[in-house]
C-alpha cells in the first residue's frame, strides 16, 4: 500500500482538542505489540498528536494496568492476543472503569516451527497431547507420560527427542494453544473420555474436571514455558536444535530463512488458510479501549478509526504486509467503535 492513502485518511480524520495528556498510552501483547507500533509510527506521521506509546508486557498484565482506574497516569489501551476476562472487568468497574470497548482487529495463526535443517514432521493435535499431556491413554488405561521420542508418539515421525518450547500460562498465546492443541488432541486420542470417568459428580461436572485435566502438562522438562516474547523462543530452539518451539504466524513469517514450520492436520498456516478457516491453531487479536478517555486524551478517537480503517486494517494495509489476517466482520468493528459501544458482561 502507498502512503498516499494514509496521509488522505489521516487528513480527513485529523482533529482533537488539545487537552490533558498528549500521547497516547498503550501496553499489553507481545503478538499485539509490532501492529501497534506500526499504527503508532504511522499516526505520528500523518497526524499532527504524538506518536502513540506503546509498550509489551503481556496481555494479562496490559488488561490489569488498563483496570486500574481513569485519568492520565493510567493507560487508554490494553493490546490482547486473548478476550478479556469477566474478572478483568471486574476490576475495572471496582476502580471505576466503567466502560471498557472491545476491538477486535484481525487474526493470527499459532504456528509450530523448528530449525531449518531439522525433519519433518506433520502434525495433529493428538500428537502434541501425547507428546506433553500429564496423562496419556494406553491399553484403554490412563498413564504417567513416560515417552521421550517423537517416534514413540506416533510411528510415522522420524526418531528425536521431544523438547517444545511452548507459551507461558501467562502468554496470550497459551489460551489457543490450551484450546486448539492440548484439549482437541486430549478428545482426539481417547484421553478426554478416560480422564471424565475417573471424575465425580455428574455429566457436566465431569466433563469440566476432565477438561481441566486435559491441560496438565508433564513436568519433567520436556515441555518448556516460555513467559517472553517470540525472541525467546527462537533463541531457545537455536540453542537446542532439537526442539521446536510455538510462534505467531506473523513471526514465522519474518524468520524464515531460519525457521520451518509444520502443518497441522495437514494444513500449512498461511494467511489465506487462517482467514478460511482451513488451519485449526488460529485466534483472534483484541485491543480494549477505556471509553473515559475518549474526548479528553487528545488524538484517541483519531487513532481508533484510524487503526480499524481499511487502508491499514484491511486485505490491502501494512498490518496484513506484516502478516495480520484481516477480520472479514472488519465493518462491524468500525460501526462498533464509532458508536463507543462499551462491552457487554460476560457470561460466566
């Protein structure tokens, strides 16, 4: 995309008070973090505000400085690779934030990659639950997972050690990773069904607690929590060929010339088999905005529909060149948050 549509839509969409604090403040994802700043640098370019801050820290932490309270030495955006929490809202309404506006953006794929020189493989989500699960299904018994190889997990792989360098419990990424791999793969290999008859209580208790169970992770270092960034993991799957590690597609793809990455259920992760629906590993990315400080942190709402336009948001924009999958309800978004629709409780 040329600038030339940027520098008409921020002309178009240019003008607010100069009043209170005058930049914008932003934290959260590290997935979220390089879209974010591509828009801040991009604002700061075209709009006559400051470039926006933006900082990492983790999506939980972002959604817990964002429900701190108002004014201006809080922040007005929290960037989220997962939905926010009922207990997030919670506490922004108990320090009186009371409107918080959900933006969801686009998408990203969790993609499963290793060195370049390393073998092949080809994934299912049942793989992986036998290759870290607690508990693993043989002769029709539940078991302490004991296996070490990959080749032990499924006969078709190439013999190496297991070693995965997965997403923290506080990463954005572990949500989809907990959800799409380990619970599928728990259901896919049998597991699920075993771990719900040694539970008590009736159907739906049962299923609950198997589901918890589902997403023990065996703790004898063969799975590794990665709390950081996707640098992290990289330079952890660098240091230990074997391993493979679990990265954002949009990171994967800027890393090629070191990473390979494998399919799952036979499908590639690409920006076009996300956005059919065709890759099962793929989450949505939110940012959540502190409607309070619409109208009174200057350039807010300027940069809002700015980032949610199509000329940067959409199929064409540079956060889609860098790897976003663009949401196709995109439309609904902008209607949304051009209303400053605040969110909804959650069910619980």
């Amino acid at each position: 995309m040329t600038a030339r549509p940027i520098l008409i839509l921020a002309a178009a969409l240019a003008a607010s008070p100069a009043m209170a604090r005058d930049n914008i403040q932003i934290a959260g994802s590290s997935t979220v973090l390089p879209y974010a700043t591509i828009v801040a640098e991009l604002f700061g370019e075209n709009f006559d505000h400051p470039t926006p801050v933006v900082e990492g820290g983790g999506s939980g932490a972002g959604r817990k400085k964002l429900c701190e309270g108002l004014g201006e030495g809080t922040i007005d955006i929290a960037n989220s690779s997962s939905r926010i929490k009922q207990s997030d809202l919670d506490l922004c309404a108990a320090n009186g934030v009371s409107g918080v506006m959900e933006v969801r953006f686009g998408y990203d794929g969790i993609v499963f990659a290793a060195l370049r020189d390393q073998p092949d493989f080809a994934f299912t989500p049942a793989d992986w639950y036998l290759a870290l699960g607690a508990q693993i299904p043989r002769d029709g018994a539940l078991v302490k997972n004991d296996l070490r190889d990959w080749a032990e997990v499924n006969p078709a792989f190439p013999p190496q050690e297991i070693l995965a360098f997965i997403p923290g419990t506080k990463h954005g990424t572990r949500e989809v990773f907990d959800h799409n791999v380990l619970l599928a793969g728990c259901k896919a290999s049998g597991a699920f069904d075993l771990l719900a008859d040694a539970m008590t209580g009736d159907e739906a208790a049962r299923a609950k607690g198997a589901e918890e169970a589902c997403l023990d992770i065996r703790g004898d270092g063969v799975a590794v929590d990665i709390d950081g960034d996707y640098t992290e993991t990289l330079a952890r799957v660098q240091a230990n060929p074997v391993g493979i590690g679990v990265f954002g597609l949009s990171f994967y793809q800027s890393n090629t010339d070191r990473l390979r990455v494998y399919p799952m259920n036979g499908v590639l992760p690409s920006v076009e088999t996300i956005a059919s629906g065709a890759y099962p590993v793929s989450r949505p990315l939110f940012f959540y905005v502190k409607i309070a400080h619409l109208g009174v942190i200057p350039g807010l709402r300027e940069y809002l529909a700015f980032f949610l336009s199509d000329e940067v948001a959409g199929p064409d924009g540079p956060l889609a060149d860098y790897g976003l999958v663009p949401d196709p309800e995109l439309h609904r978004t902008q209607a949304m948050v051009a209303a400053e629709q605040p969110m909804e409780p959650l069910s619980q």
